[in-house]
C-alpha cells in the first residue's frame, strides 16, 4: 500500500471512529468525500498551521458543515491545533471540536458553518475581498495578495437558494480564484437526491458564467489533486463536481442510511479491518511525516511571502504603509462624522444615513457594501466611490441584485476575510430573507452595518405586504444583534460607533419620511441604548419610551399629558444595548415608581423586559390598507390624540 492511501485509509478510520465515539455525527460524508479534501489539504492548501492567520492564505469554507469530523481530522493531521485527543472529545460540551465548525473555537476555521448553503455565499464574500486586496496592493513583481479561496458543499448546499443566489452573482463577477468542490454523492437525508432534484448541475453552472470540471472518480486522489489544479487556471470561478459514494466501504454505503449515522463498534471495526487499520486514534509516523511536509512547505511559503513583504516595504513605501493601516479602525472619528452631517437633520433617516456613510468611507478604505437592487430607495450607498464589478474592482458599492439572501451571507464573508467594514440594506419588510445570515454573523459577533429602511406604517401606498410590522421584533430576538431605531444623526452615528468598537452586528432601522428636528438629543445617551430626552421638574409619574420617528409623537404627547401629570420622555434607539447597562443608570432612566409607556409602530413586546412591571405596549396588532403614509398611521391610531386617550385610560384604570 503506497504512502497516500495509507494516509487516506487513516483518515477515514480516524474520522468514522470521531463519530462512533462520540455517537453522534454524520459518518457517509466524512468517509465519502475522504480523498477530495486529503487531495486539497496535502497538494494546494496554502497555510500555515503555525499562524493560520497569516493574511496571504488560502480561505477555505466547510459550507457542508456536517463534515466536521472530516476537516476536524485533516486539520490534526496537518499540524494545526487540533490534538486527537480533542477528536476524542467531538460533539462534547465545550470541546475545540464542536458538531459543526465555529469561528474562534477551533484553530483553522475560517467560518462558522452548518445551515446548508450559508458558506457557499460566505466563500463568495471572502473571494470579493481577496480581489480588492490584490487590486489595490500588488504591483509588477510583488504579488503581496494571491491565493484561492475554497469551499466545500454538497447536494444540500446546492439545492439552498442562498448558495444559487450567490454562485449567479459569483459567475457575474467572474471570481476566478473562487473554487467550489462539490461533494456529489446523489444522496440526502431523505433518500436519493432524484426524489427532489434532477437538474443538470453543470449546464446550471455554465450557464451562471462558471467553469465546470467534472471527476468521475471522486475516490481517486490523482483524479481529485489533478482537477484541483487544472481550476486554479481557470480565468472563471470554478465548480468541480466530483462523484463520490456516501459511506463508501461500509455496508450501508450509497444510501441515505448512513448519512447521519455512526458505525456501531461492530461497524466500526469491520470498517477499519478493510482499510487495514488496526490502532484507535492514531497516526503511524510515515502517515504524519508525509502530511507534515506539506505542513512545513506552507511554513516556508509563509517566509517567503514575509520576506517579500520586507522588500515590498522598501520599493513601494506607500502602498506597504496603506497595506499596513488599511485594516485600522481606531483612528475613525465619529465626532467628525457628526459634525459634517448635521446639516442634514431634518431629513429622512435613509438620507441621513446615507451622507453619513459617505463620511465614514472617507475614513475607512475597508469599507465596503451594497443593496439588494434597492440602492436609490434605501440610499445606502457611498458617494463617488465606483461600484464593484469584474472591471473595477477598487468599486466600493456592490450591486447584490435582487438576492437578500445571498447579500447577508456574502457581506459575512467580506468581514470575515480580514477585518472589512461591511454593510448591506434593503427594505425592513425584506429583512426576513436574511435572518439565517443575520444570525450567523451574530454568532461570530461580525462588526456589519445592516441598514433596513422604509420602517413603519408610513410606508403607504406599498400596502400591507410591504408593512414592517413584526421585522423589528424578529431581528431583536436574534441573540447577540444590536438594533438601532434612530430618531437623529446623532443617535446614528452611535450606531455606527457601538458596531464597530464593541466588535458586534447591528440592524439600523431608518426611516423612509423626513423626521422633525428634536432638541436635546444626546450622542453619550445613545451609546447607552437610552436616555432621557425631556425631564419633568417633578418626580415623574408617566415615562414615554419610544424609538425612532415615534420619539417626537412621544413629544408631542408630552406636551398635552403634562397638564395634568409630571412626565419623561426617553430616546431608547436600542433595547439590547440599554439592558446591558448598570441596574442605576436603569432605574434612572426608567424608575420604577412611574407608569411607562413603550410606544413604536411594531408588534415587538421586547421593550417590556426592561421597562419596569407597570407597564404598557402602544403598537401595533393588525395589518393596514394601502394608502397615504400619514393616512395609515393615523387609521392605526399613530396620533396624539389617540396616543393620549390610551395613556389616560390606562392611568384612570389603576
């Protein structure tokens, strides 16, 4: 038996006893797809398993997560920080080997994955990012940006409308160094992929501008390592479709059986007799030596690169000093951008925003972003900075298309190639398309601005579908998603400013209709999610909470509620930022004595776990007709007169 199918042979007894051990797992693809990704690891893989953060590597995306033990094993294999002892702890409590990839967690990984689909567009983002790098930063002779990055997906991926989405746009942009391996066992958890899907995947991908390499023989390394390197060629983003048996060389093999399955000790050791393998978690030292060469040849190449980075440093100064600060984030001013966009106020919240990001474009030349086709409605996009595409990629607005789906998941990657400032916007009635992605990025705590415009009720004519009325509450309960409503360009920009210092997601909700001017906001007040915008001289018996184009209805209701009560009125822009702020400064802001009242065009009872017990909710519980925005609001009862009958019925029931 030659040296690499020993090492194949290995593999596979290693990651099919990952998942007996810790009997849970999905055994068909860590055994079916064994000899692609060996192939990918030992011959093209460009890491360092010593800094595998170094910036010139290979990006590489599990987006079938499921094959966790697999890459988990490849990775001990290789020399990363994955010892076999934590293969023996797969799927535990708290283990460096989680069931499905997570970012920072485990040495190596690129992207938390796991949702079928998401790191197809995932790795779509990380090769947008990798061309604006080599764009912008290599010159004749120094190709300080230039690598490949790699995604591996299944049937499963492929059916997910994300991953389509993307992969159209991706072929549109022609991402020559994006290359997909593709998993194609015909089998998924149901039973045979022909049940649901009988499409000719490489006419699909031809036609969205791919190239298409197909291997036969997916269990052949030669086949597997030759297509590899035939698509690095290729001057299109590539799809290599290699035909794979699930769970081959088990008795179950080619069936949906052992999809998420793991071998019983039986199984398992009639498993490891055909592969001629007697030891349990173990690697024979011919096995580690062979892949370690392939270790210690990507340390070289690391050095190499250093080393071409020094000279690089000395012939072109400018572009290593921009190379060295383009990633910095600490030198932003918000106050700047405060300053130059106040003239705005007045306006909408969109167009607010709208100058503002322009403002921090000028800062940061890691900002990038686009819409999903809704640019000149949700206006988020940046001033005479180019748009993106495969003739100019120094464009900073992307043109998604009309893909929210494929947007959100991308835009993650862009910030998970290497400290991007990222942003993407459509409409508030739209955002559901992208929570899967909106949640992904909350997991691994991704620093993307989310601009979702067109609000509230005032949306008008559009009608009851395009009414945001429960998307505000949905992208609250996304655990680990800061939202912020603003009712200025000050409490904007601490958004922008909460997003990128504290390292976390957030979702700008902003207004289509101009707001008025409000005096008294406060920049230092948004920062803590809430604040006090109107004071009563008296203790206060009434406290209006709103957020938004509602704080200055909260004003305005203030002004009758004040003949005959002592009233407050607080700007909370976010509720998940106020919770975390010190019990005092809540009970300031919100003491428990008084009657508050939380008032905002949504069905979003959120508000109510930190607003004291005596409390009420003053939304909105049923869709409207189409009509004039102001119509709309005030049929829903969005007026102060209404408004305050409600609250003096309220105070009168007590």
């Amino acid at each position: 038996m030659n040296i690499v199918q020993k090492s194949i042979n290995y593999l596979r007894a290693i990651s099919a006893e990952t998942i007996s051990n810790a009997k849970s797992g999905h055994t068909g693809v860590a055994i079916g797809a064994s000899s692609i990704l060996f192939a990918f690891f030992k011959d093209h893989y460009n890491f360092d398993a010593s800094d595998s953060d170094f910036l010139n590597r290979d990006r590489f995306v599990l987006s079938a997560g499921h094959a966790s033990a697999l890459y988990y094993t490849l990775l001990s294999m290789f020399g990363f920080d994955v010892s076999l002892q934590d293969l023996k702890e797969f799927r535990t409590y708290g283990s460096k080997t989680p069931g499905h990839p997570e970012y920072r967690v485990t040495d190596g990984v690129e992207v938390s994955t796991g949702p079928l689909g998401q790191g197809v567009a995932n790795a779509v983002g990380m090769a947008i990012a990798e061309s604006i790098m080599e764009e912008r930063f290599n010159t004749v002779g120094f190709n300080i940006i230039n690598h490949h990055t790699y995604c591996f997906a299944g049937d499963g991926c492929l059916m997910e409308g994300v991953a389509q989405e993307a992969c159209s746009l991706a072929g549109a942009l022609k991402l020559k160094k994006l290359i997909l391996l593709y998993d194609s066992n015909n089998v998924t958890i149901d039973g045979p992929l022909n049940l649901a899907n009988k499409e000719n995947v490489g006419k699909k991908f031809r036609a969205m501008g791919w190239n298409v390499i197909k291997v036969a023989d997916g269990n052949s390394y030669g086949s597997c390592t030759r297509a590899i390197a035939r698509a690095k060629k290729s001057s299109k983003p590539t799809i290599i479709i290699f035909k794979t048996t699930i769970g081959i060389g088990t008795d179950k093999e080619g069936t949906s059986a052992v999809h998420g399955a793991y071998l019983t000790s039986a199984e398992l050791q009639a498993f490891k007799e055909k592969l001629k393998v007697k030891e349990s978690f173990y690697i024979p030292s011919d096995v580690r030596e062979y892949c370690m060469a392939t270790t210690r040849r990507g340390k070289l190449n690391h050095e190499k690169w250093n080393q071409m980075l020094a000279m690089y440093s000395s012939t072109h100064p400018e572009l290593y000093k921009s190379l060295m600060a383009f990633f910095d984030k600490r030198k932003i001013n918000f106050e700047r951008i405060i300053k130059n966009i106040a003239k705005y106020d007045g306006q909408s919240m969109r167009k607010i925003n709208h100058y503002a990001l322009s403002e921090l474009a000028y800062q940061c030349p890691q900002l990038i972003g686009g819409t999903a086709d809704v640019a000149p409605s949700s206006l988020a996009y940046i001033d005479n900075a180019g748009n993106y595409s495969y003739g100019y990629k120094r464009g900073k607005n992307i043109h998604y298309g009309v893909r929210e789906h494929a947007m959100g998941a991308i835009s993650n990657g862009i910030s998970l190639y290497e400290d991007f400032i990222t942003f993407d916007s459509t409409f508030l009635a739209f955002s559901n398309y992208m929570i899967p992605a909106l949640r992904m990025r909350a997991m691994m705590r991704l620093p993307i601005l989310s601009f979702f415009t067109h609000d509230s009720l005032k949306v008008g004519q559009d009608g009851p579908s395009h009414q945001p009325i429960e998307q505000i509450g949905q992208l609250r309960s996304i655990i680990g998603n800061v939202v912020y409503r603003p009712c200025d360009y000050k409490e904007l920009v601490a958004g922008y400013e909460y997003c990128i210092k504290n390292i976390m997601p957030v979702s700008f909700i902003l207004s289509r209709q101009d707001l008025p001017h409000i005096e008294k906001t406060f920049y230092d007040g948004a920062l803590m999610g809430g604040y006090i915008l109107e004071e009563s001289k008296e203790k206060p018996e009434v406290v209006l909470v709103a957020s938004g184009s509602e704080v200055s209805l909260a004003l305005e209701a203030q002004k009758e509620l004040s003949k005959k009560h002592s009233v407050n009125v607080v700007s909370m822009p976010s509720i998940e930022v106020f919770e975390k702020q010190p019990s005092a400064y809540k009970a300031k802001i919100l003491p428990k004595e008084a009657t508050c009242f939380y008032i905002e065009m949504s069905n979003d009872t959120k508000a109510l776990k930190v607003l004291p017990k005596n409390s009420y909710l003053y939304g909105v519980d049923k869709y409207e007709h189409s009509g004039n925005g102001d119509v709309v609001a005030e049929k829903a009862g969005f007026t102060v007169k209404a408004l305050v009958k409600f609250i003096e019925n309220k105070l009168n029931a007590k």
